[in-house]
DNA sequence: CACCATTTTGATAACGGTTCTCATTTGTCC
DNA sequence: GGACAAATGAGAACCGTTATCAAAATGGTG
C-alpha cells in the first residue's frame, strides 16, 4: 500500500479557495474525515514544494501560505479580501527579467512575483 | 532632544551591504558604539517599513529581512551568495502588471517582484 | 501466518523570530 | 527642580515551524 498522506493533501487544497496556511490545511483534512498530524502535514508540504507540486508564498507576518499549482511555472494574482486567485503567466516578464539579470552580470536567476489586490467582486 | 533610535538605525545600515536581519542590524549597531535594545530595533523597523523609508522581504524560512531604500518604488537583484543587491526599476514591468490586473478585474494592486542569483564574482 | 526490517506517522518538545509587558529611564515644559 | 509624557529595553509570551523518537503501519520472506 501507497502512502497515504499525499492524496489527503490534495483533497485538502480541493476543499481551499486560494492559498491557505499548514493549519488551515489541516483542519480541512480532519473535516473531511481524514485523520491526519500537523506533523504529517508539514512534512508532505515541505516534499510537495520541493517537488514544486506546490508554491509557497509568505504572508507579511511571514507566515507560510500553500497552494497546489498546475501548471510548471507561473504566478499568483490574489484578492487580499476573499482570497480569489488567478494564475497568470506572461512570457513579456520572463524576458523582461532575463534581460535585467544579464545586463547586470547575474547568473541562475530565480524570481518570486506575486500580485495583491481586489477582485471586482470585492472592489464594489 | 529628538528621539536617537531613528539615527542609530540608519548608521547600522550604512555599515551593512545588501538586505539585513533585525538582529544582524542590532549586531552592528552595537558594534558601531550605539547601546540599543533588541526591542526597540523592531519596534523602530516597523515604523520605517510603515512609512515605507524601509523594504522588507522575507527570506525562505520565513525571517524578515531590511534594507534601507533611496527610491520612491523600485525591485531588487540580489545574490544569494555574497548578498550583492543591486536596485532595479522598469516603467515595463510596472505597466505589465496594471495590464494584467486591469484585465483580470483586479484594483489596487500592489506587487512583489524580487530577483535571486548569482553576481558575475560570485558564478565566476 | 509468523517474523523481522524498513518506513511512516504524530504527540510533544524544542527552536527561533517577533511581539508584548511594564518598570525604568529619558525628555519636555513650566 | 518638579510633574507629566514619551521612549526604552530586559525578559516573558507568542506562534509558526522543525526535530525527536516511540509507536504503528507496511512489506517481504519463509
Ligand atoms: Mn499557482
Ligand atoms: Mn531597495
Ligand atoms: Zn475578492
Ligand atoms: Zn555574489
């Protein structure tokens, strides 16, 4: 038998709206029946992001914030009232970041890029 | 007399290149002769990062970092290496970003984009 | 199934950065 | 100097995260 942690994970962010947090990820699990550590779930989200199954952001407290992502490589527009995100990718910034870099000397460039603010819903 | 925090805290970040801990900003405060408590480092970080003389990210564990700004609105490039920072800024990303959260329904954005790498001494 | 080796799990302790508390110190004004 | 307000900082408290390690689950093997 498979382990049986992962799916558990994954039906947990089925359940989210947006990022949500370890805890809120766990209280999730345990509502839908499945009985599971805050241990356990620390543990699958440190694989799960090493794996880049799933994007880690930080809130501004430094709290860490989870989603599970489909896509290989995008970014996150998020309401910062009910949560809402939208991924978007753009192939303009990539150059645009790759072009900076270089004209600066810098090599193996990583980028962290996210977007905050209302959703129409919420604006009005 | 006005307060003195203020003062000791620009100082510290005179001495120190790149991005800093509270507690690395206390360290050389300290060793720079002005006597000041832990606590009155954050408390003063917090009041320069809310009237936005200060920038702070957070690294991957989650630990605020600061760093003492000279323009108005601007992104950073920094190894990871050896903690070069070098400020960036491009009316292109900035318009970028209106684009995208305009299409998507989105006010108010806010944004944080920041660069991770190697500096040409450092991949060299 | 019985046995044992390996892996996974999770309750709890430990850790570390940040914030809070509040007594003491410092500043301000008369 | 005296009275009142503001700033300071040592230490406690807080809280998200990670480390521990014993118990439980798993999976061969005979
Ligand atoms: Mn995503
Ligand atoms: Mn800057
Ligand atoms: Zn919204
Ligand atoms: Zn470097």
């Amino acid at each position: 038998m498979a382990h049986k942690t992962r799916p558990v994970i994954l039906r947990a962010f089925r359940g989210i709206d947006g990022f949500a947090s370890a805890r809120e990820l766990h209280a999730q699990a345990v509502g839908n029946g499945d009985a599971l550590g805050l241990a356990t779930v620390y543990r699958e989200l440190r694989r799960m992001v090493s794996e880049e199954i799933v994007d880690v952001v930080h809130d501004l407290d430094g709290e860490a914030r989870y989603r599970h992502c489909d896509e290989a490589h995008h970014h996150h527009l998020v309401c910062e009232r009910c949560g809402l995100t939208r991924e978007i990718a753009g192939e303009e910034i990539e150059t645009w970041i790759i072009g900076v870099a270089q004209s600066a000397g810098f090599h193996q460039i990583r980028h962290t890029i996210e977007l905050v603010g209302l959703c129409s819903t919420c604006a009005s």
